[in-house]
C-alpha cells in the first residue's frame, strides 16, 4: 500500500501500472489484483489509507484554549504532511477522470472532519454563511500551505505553523467584523472550553 | 463546447458519453469524435476554454489603487463563477489543491495568473516565502468561496467579495508581522501603481 502510494504521488495515475506496484511491493502482479481488484480500486484504496491515518492523527485533545487547540492540530497535520509528503500530495492531487467521484468524496471527508474539530474548537455547532466560508477557505489555506512548503521548503515548519494560527486569528477578526454571529468566536479563541457561559 | 462542460461539470467524467454531448450539442457522434478526438481531449478542450475565458476577464485594468485593482478583479472573477457555474465547478472540481495530468495544468495555469497578477499591482517583483505561500493560500480561499458560493448562495455577491478582500488586507498584515520585507506591501495597497518610490 505504501508503495502504491508512492508511485500514485510521484507519476500521473495513467502512467503507473498493476506491475509497477507489484514490483515495488514486492509482491506478483497476481497478488495484487487479487486484494484490490484493479488500478482504480488500488489507487482509490491507497489514497483512503492515507486519508485514515490523517483523520486518525487530527483526533481532538482535550485541555488548552481552542488557538492551543488548532495550534496542535496543525502541528500534527504538518507532522503527516512531512512523514507522509508522497501521500499528502497524493491525496490532494486526486485522479486525472475522477475528481468529483470517490477520490473528491475522500478529500471532502477530510476536509468535512477538519471543518467539525474547529467548530467543535470553537464552541460553534451551527456555523453562519460568512463564518462557514472563512473556515472553507482557512483549510483550503492549510492545504495549500501544505504543498506549497513540499514544493519549497524554504520556511521553517514552526514559523508556518505560527503563520497559519495568526492567519486564522485575522480571518476571525475579518469575519466578526462581517458578521455579528461570527464575531462571538473571536475573544473565545483564547479560553478553555470549559470557560464558556 | 458549452454542451460538454455543462455536461462534465454536472456528472462524473466517466459517465458522460461522446453520444451524451452529441446529443446535447445537436451534432452527430462522429462530427465530435473528428473535432476532439476522443472524450478526455473533449474533456480538456472544455475546461481549457473555461481557462482561458477566465484569464480574459482577469485582464488587468490601469489606474485607482491595488486595493481597488484586486476588488475589480475579484467582481470579474465571480462575473464568472456566476455566468458559469458549471464551467467553474468543472474547473475546479477535485478542490483547490488539485494539480497532477492536464486538468491540473490548467488549474495552475489560471492560479499562475492570478498570482502574477496580484503580484503586479502589488508591484512587488520577488515575493518572500512567507508572501508566496500568503499569496498562493489567499487564491485557494477565493476559488473555494466561490465553490462554497455556489452550493449555498446565502451570502450576497459584493459582500462576498468584500469579505475577500478584507481577508486580503489582514492576510497580508499577518505575512508583515511574519517577514519585514512582505509588510513594505501593506501601505502599498492603497496607494496607485504609480504613486510608488
């Protein structure tokens, strides 16, 4: 599965084959098809893989200010974007023909868990529409963060993970200002959850 | 061409048949089949012309300050995602870090763009890593605002575009308290192109 995944991250999904998984896994091509079925369903089950161990990693911890919180929780997305990167851009990059199929549905489920541990953060269960989309786009921010620091690496991990934190703090701010609802989140950022009236 | 984006933007790519967009364009199958070849050129003939009508719009317009340049670009870019909605979503479906195959290619082709342009009327020549990455995460919010837009319309257009470039202004008073080069672009922002020293 690793090596499938590797090969899925560094070449077009086209352009690997059963037999180069087989010969990176070290297994017979027979083997292969026998536990996935095919390449599509290969690459599909790599790519869940990949997407279990992120959710797995991102499971809240309890304690802390909720900027505490969300300062962990980027320190172990990054954690798997550095241990995992061929996976992380694999499961970004998604299919050539299959983008809104299974592969969209995997990157939208990590997306949607990222989505509900901030809001559980924040003490937020229903969302209003200028505070949803700041956070849309805050994780779109993260991701890209994300590939753009693979590309580069030319930031310390640290210093991202400190620009990301400040940047939602900022994006909060914007939105409070748009919003009166969203404007609540804000001062609560820095509290505990069990500080909330 | 209209046909078959609206076509592949509403279904999975491989359930949609060369006879499907025949169909839909009033054309016979082998009059799309001699045009486009096969039905992933056909795909990517859509999405190219989606591109390529977007960076159209994304012209720059001279005069008022980068401020005012970056909202006028923002109205051209949802005049888009409004007029074309499933081009939009077929463009960009997959999320906004999508970047492996051809489709990728034009994805990034149009982020490249936008980049660029952002760049320009920041007159800033050589962005620092934080600004990059700054830059590059504030693109990935607005082509995922204007995703979440269109599934939920429940924010008005101009406020969305405010909300954006509100996001813009903070973002980029978090990359200067980051990294002392990219806040010499803050002040700049309200000022002309040509007002710089």
């Amino acid at each position: 599965m690793a090596a499938a995944l590797e090969l899925f991250s560094k070449h077009d999904a086209e352009d690997v084959s059963i037999d180069d998984v087989a010969t990176a896994a070290g297994a017979s091509r027979a083997l292969v098809y026998h536990y996935f079925g095919g390449k599509q369903e290969l690459y599909v089950a790599a790519l869940r893989s990949a997407a279990e161990e992120l959710q797995d990693r991102l499971r809240p911890v309890n304690g802390g200010t909720a900027i505490e919180g969300l300062a962990a929780g980027l320190t172990r997305y990054f954690d798997f974007v550095e241990d995992h990167a061929a996976g992380f851009a694999a499961l970004l990059r998604g299919g050539p023909a299959n983008r809104a199929g299974e592969v969209g549905e995997i990157v939208e489920g990590v997306r949607r868990r990222l989505f509900k541990m901030i809001m559980n953060q924040m003490q937020v269960s229903e969302p209003t529409p200028v505070l949803r989309t700041t956070l849309r786009s805050w994780i779109a921010s993260v991701e890209t963060a994300g590939l753009d620091w693979l590309e580069s690496r030319d930031i310390e991990r640290p210093t991202l993970e400190r620009l990301l934190v400040d940047q939602m703090v900022a994006l909060l701010g914007v939105a409070s200002r748009h919003d009166g609802l969203a404007g609540g989140s804000l001062p609560e950022l820095g509290r505990g959850p069990g500080e909330l009236g």
